[in-house]
C-alpha cells in the first residue's frame, strides 16, 4: 500500500512539473510594450520607459505565461499589416488581451475612425476565435498629457481622456457582442489617478534615456506596476477561468500604497 501511495505520489509531481503553462498573449502599443524584451540594451534604471507588459506577469500565480506582443505605435491596422498579429496567432496563446486602441485615437496614418476600428476588434476576436483562444479586451489608458500640445488632462481634479473615450465605448460595445470581459481600465485609472491626486501621478511617468526630459504619456516602472495592478484587479473580477490565476495577496490599493503618510 505504501509503495502505491509512493507511486501516485510521484505521478502527481511529474504531472505538475509537466503542466503546460497558460498563454496569456498580450496586443498592445507602447503602454505595454516589452522593452528590455524588444532592446537588450534598454537599461533597468526604474526611471525609464517601462511598458505594463513587463510586470504584469508578476500579478498572477505560477501557471502562467506572458507573451508580450506589444509594441510601440501600432494600431489595429499597423498591428495586423506589419506582422505582429501574425506572430501573436503562431504562438497558439490560451488567452488575447487585447489593448489596441491608443493610436487608432490619435489619427495620422496608422489612426482610424471609430467605426473601421469596431470592424478591426470584431476580425481580431474571431481570428482568435479561430485558433482556440479566448479573447479578453482591455479600454485604453489614460495619460498626463494628449495630443503635441502637451494638453494636461487634470481638470479641476478630474481625470478625462476625451479624444480615447469613443474608441474605449467601442472596446466595451465589442466585448458586449461577443460576451467576454471588458477590463475598463479608462474608467479604473481616471478614479485611481484623481484619488492619488496630479502632483503624484506625475511620478508614474518616465524620464527618456537619451534626452533626460520627463515624458508624461508613458509609464516609468512605478506607473507600469500602477497600469498592471488595475488590470489585474479588474480581471479577478472577471468572470472568465483567468481571474482564477491572479494572485491577490500582490494587489494594492492606491491611496495606501502611493500617498505618503501624514506628518502628525
């Protein structure tokens, strides 16, 4: 009896060890962008450029597997047209987040209009339909400043993203459609951001390596910890198997973890 418990025992560690992983591909411009992963040579001085793509792993439990396909200034047209979406299908992923959007706001030749962009989310999902994989759509980020003129975003306290917020209603109205999650991190960081308040916010954005100016549209590693954590606490309360894999006990709360205390 004890040789067959011995057994059954030894079963299950081979089992475990040879669990797959679940792939969590991720669709993205450069808010999520992997760039120690795209650029050897990126530093990891905690001030530059850091995408949510490269922490968020570390919200969820050990099962799974991050795929990082974001990449800075694509669009759901540049996204498709220049291969990413390709490379993102071939790596046979279990899930698709997918964030695209931000430069489809911002117009120019990748940009597009509301409706082109709906069509380009419905190809995406059943494309990942397709393969199996299970689509979960993301509304976009919020920043400091919009638009070349540096345009802040506070506005007597309160946080609003006008040119994103057509095309993050078009993200809801997709993942509406097709019945899968919708993780409103438009609607989630506008609250966080004026709960933490401008003068904070202003420490999640990055200084840029070569000029050592501030950039306030993109996130140092403190501001892609803050992105990640929103997405990871809107999808644990999700209802899909994922949400199961975040870890909770590595989520935190805004106003706890940025503002710092009190002098009595």
């Amino acid at each position: 009896m004890r040789f067959l418990t011995v057994v059954f025992l030894l079963l299950g560690m081979i089992c475990t060890a040879n669990a797959e992983k679940i792939k969590v591909a991720l669709a993205c411009s450069s808010a999520c962008e992997g760039y120690r992963q795209n650029n050897p040579d990126e530093d990891c001085d905690p001030r530059r450029v850091w995408g949510w793509g490269e922490v968020i792993g570390g919200y969820f439990n050990g099962n799974v597997e991050i795929l990082n396909f974001g990449k800075s200034g694509r669009s759901t047209l540049t996204f498709r047209s220049q291969g990413w979406w390709k490379k993102l299908l071939d790596s046979k992923p279990d899930y698709v987040i997918m964030a695209l959007g931000a430069n489809d706001a911002n117009g120019g030749p990748n940009g597009t209009d509301v409706k082109t962009f709906k069509e380009n989310l419905r190809r995406f999902y059943k494309e990942a339909e397709a393969i199996g994989a299970k689509t979960i759509f993301v509304t976009l980020n919020q920043s400091m400043f919009r638009g070349s003129n540096d345009e802040p975003v506070f506005r007597n306290g309160k946080v609003m993203r006008t040119d994103r917020a057509p095309y993050s209603q078009v993200i809801r109205e997709a993942a509406k459609e097709f019945n899968v999650p919708c993780l409103d991190l438009f609607v989630e960081q506008a609250k966080a951001m004026e709960e933490i308040g401008e003068a904070e916010c202003a420490g999640f954005y990055c200084i840029q390596r070569l000029s050592d100016r501030h950039d306030p549209s993109h996130t140092n590693i403190m501001g892609a910890h803050f992105l990640a954590n929103i997405i990871a606490t809107e999808l644990s309360k999700a209802k899909t198997p994922l949400s199961n894999e975040i870890n909770k006990k590595r989520l935190w709360k805004y106003k706890l973890t940025v503002k710092k205390p009190q002098k009595k």
